[in-house]
C-alpha cells in the first residue's frame, strides 16, 4: 500500500530520508539535480515545508545523497578536476535565489564519490571507487583513508557508530 507519491522526476540515482524530520527526502538524479521536499506536507497544502532544486557548480550525476540530524545534506558527486566532488551543504541556509548549492564544506577533489552516511553530526564514511574515507567536518583533511574497491553501499550500524558495512563489484562484502 503506497502511503506517499511523488512524481516529475528524472533518472533518479540516489535517496535519503532524515531520521529527525519526519517527511524530508533528498532525490538525487542523473542530470545533477537535487530535489529536497517533505513528501508528507505535499499532501496538505496548509503546511509551511521545504521544496528545493538545487545542483553543483560543475553539473554533474549525484551517485549519494546523505541528510544528518542538523539540517546538513552530503552530496556525492561523479569525478570533476575542479569541483570537490564530496559537498556538504546546510538547507537552513541555503540561497533559494539560485539553483547552484553554495557548499558550507568541500572535499575530494578529482574523485568519484559513490557512496556516503552520516554516522554522527560532525562524521561520515565516505566511498570513493579507490578509498574508503572518515570525515571529521571539523578538519580539512579526512581523518582517516583507506585504500580498498568495497566501497559501494556502505550502512553504519544504528546500535554501534564504529561499525559498518560495504561491498565491491566482484561480490564481496565487509563489516
């Protein structure tokens, strides 16, 4: 039984939901479009929600989408030599005069962002098709890398932050 529909969508690549504000999703598509929405409030028009379209600078395939619990969206995108292809952006604040997202934080350069999740409100595990990357957004620079090719899907364990799991092309998974 459907409780929700949305429609008028591209090729959608990626999803995310918040945890803490019922309703929010985040729609990656192909083009390089982000659409962020409370698919509850589309049904009530009483209800004051947000409704964004956004994009990078350099346009380009969303391949993950990640919403934290203070409003931040992880944006990882296709490789790019001049844009950071992992962008992190505050809703709360972000522009909507424009449709280019102004990012609050910025990392991976020239790489291929394939999968992300928030695993605390300053922290995330970050997949590149080369490294497996911890994100402190306190730092500049990851807090820690790791070279393997399990980096798709990962999923942080909801009892045990420390924890998570990955798989890569040839069938393998790890936790």
């Amino acid at each position: 039984m459907k409780l929700h529909t949305a429609k008028d969508f591209g090729n959608i690549t990626c999803l995310d939901y918040s945890y803490f504000d019922v309703g929010l999703i985040a729609v990656g598509e192909k083009n390089g479009f982000v659409r962020l929405f409370n698919i509850i409030a589309n049904d009530d028009p009483e209800l004051q929600t947000i409704d964004m379209k956004a994009r990078a600078k350099q346009q380009r395939c969303i391949n993950t989408l990640g919403i934290n619990s203070n409003g931040l969206v992880a944006m990882g995108l296709d490789r790019n030599k001049n844009d950071a292809s992992l962008q992190i952006w505050d809703i709360n604040y972000q522009s909507t005069d424009t449709a280019i997202v102004t990012p609050t934080f910025s990392y991976c350069v020239n790489e291929n962002i394939v999968s992300s999740k928030f695993f605390n409100d300053t922290g995330l595990i970050v997949a590149s098709t080369k490294f497996l990357k911890e994100i402190d957004l306190r730092s500049p620079q990851p807090a820690y890398q790791h070279p393997t090719r399990l980096s798709y899907d990962v999923k942080v364990n909801p009892f045990n932050d420390c924890q998570f799991s990955s798989y890569g092309d040839d069938g393998t998974l790890a936790i």
